[in-house]
C-alpha cells in the first residue's frame, strides 16, 4: 500500500520534468531558428564586398584599353617598317647581283672600245697596201697603227717588258737558250725572242729571252 502510494507521488514528478524538458527544447529550437532567419535577412539586405567595392574602377579599365591600343599601333608601325627593310633589301640584292653579272659581262667594253681604232687602222692599212707600192709608206702606216695599239694598252695598266741587255730576272723573264758571249757579261740578256707584259704590276706572261753565257777559254 505504501509502496502504491510513493509511485503515485513519484510519476506526477517524472511527467512534469518530461514536460519542462520538452518545453526548453522547443523554446530553444524555436530561438535558433529565429537566430537562422534573421542571419539569413540580414545577409540578403547587406550588399556584398565585391558590390560595395569592385576590383578594377572605370578610369583604370579606359587607361589600360587605350595603353593597349596604342600597343597594337606601335607594333603595326614596327611591322611596317620591318616589311619596308626587308623590301628594300631585297632589291639591293637583286641589284648587286645584276651589276656583278653586268660587270662580267661587260668588263672589256671600255677596252673594246678604245682598242676597236687600232683595228680600223689595220683594215685601212690593208686595203691601202693594195694600191701603194711606197714600203716607206706602209712602214708608216705600220708604225702608227702599233703606237696606238701601244696607248690603249698603256691606258689600261699593261706595261711592256723588254729586257734586252738587263740582268736575267727569274720572274719576269723565261730563258729559251744559254749562248755564248764574249761581249755581253754573263747572265744578260742576248736577245729578246718575246716581249714579256704586266698589268698593274702583275705579270701578265714573262719575256722568252736568250741569256749570255760566259765563253770557255781555249
């Protein structure tokens, strides 16, 4: 009977703790979600960082833009003269190689044409030899025709080499013979078979001579 008695005592207790339990649990769900909305409202109704201050302004973006446009134009310009240069290159390649191909071709005009009056003096000299008999006169004729020839090469650095009665030079003279000679020093030159040349002092073709050689005594 007792025992009856202190559980009916007992379960009133127990219910009204299960019921204050509940009770602080729903008021503080109830407090947390108002907490939630709040924020929520609160995030919704404040601008952004990235509204309240953008990362690059207006005036900095029309600097760049223009800073790159000028850029662009700097470097068609370069682009053009680069183009021009290498046109203008090109065509002086193209006109060194002409000039080089018309220099060969044409190195002896200057030379042709000076040398082209000894050759009409020659072929008048021909047909005159016909009708004049004066071997004075052709000798004349002959002689003035060889003069001329003898200036034009002049003109043009070719130097005669005739060494008659020089020392022997190795280098510019080419013996054909030794021959005795009692009077000419041994070594000279007896006799010229061909004249030798140079042009501007390099030897064109060397002097075929005959060299004195001293006389064996008896």
């Amino acid at each position: 009977m007792i025992q009856q008695t202190q559980n009916a005592n007992t379960r009133p207790e127990a219910v009204e703790v299960a019921e204050s339990t509940q009770s602080a649990a729903e008021a503080g769900f109830s407090a947390g979600a108002v907490n939630a909305r709040s924020a929520q409202q609160a995030a919704a109704e404040s601008p952004s960082a990235a509204d309240q201050s953008p990362l690059v302004d207006h005036d900095t973006v029309t600097a760049l833009q223009e800073d790159l446009e000028k850029a662009l134009n700097k470097a068609q310009e370069n682009w053009n003269l680069y183009l021009s240069a290498r046109a203008e290159t090109e065509n002086v390649r193209k006109r060194a190689e002409r000039d080089l191909q018309n220099a060969h071709k044409y190195a002896l005009d200057k030379f042709i044409n000076d040398l082209l009056p000894v050759k009409d003096s020659l072929e008048m000299g021909v047909d005159a030899a016909a009708d004049i008999v004066d071997v004075n006169k052709l000798r004349e004729g002959s002689e003035l025709t060889l003069k001329m020839l003898k200036n034009v090469l002049e003109k043009f650095g070719v130097e005669e080499i005739n060494p008659a009665g020089q020392k022997f030079n190795p280098e510019f003279h080419e013996a054909m013979a030794m021959q005795p000679a009692s009077q000419a020093e041994p070594n000279t030159v007896l006799h010229v078979a061909q004249k030798g040349y140079l042009l501007n002092g390099r030897l064109l073709r060397p002097a075929m001579v005959i060299v004195a050689q001293a006389v064996s005594p008896q």
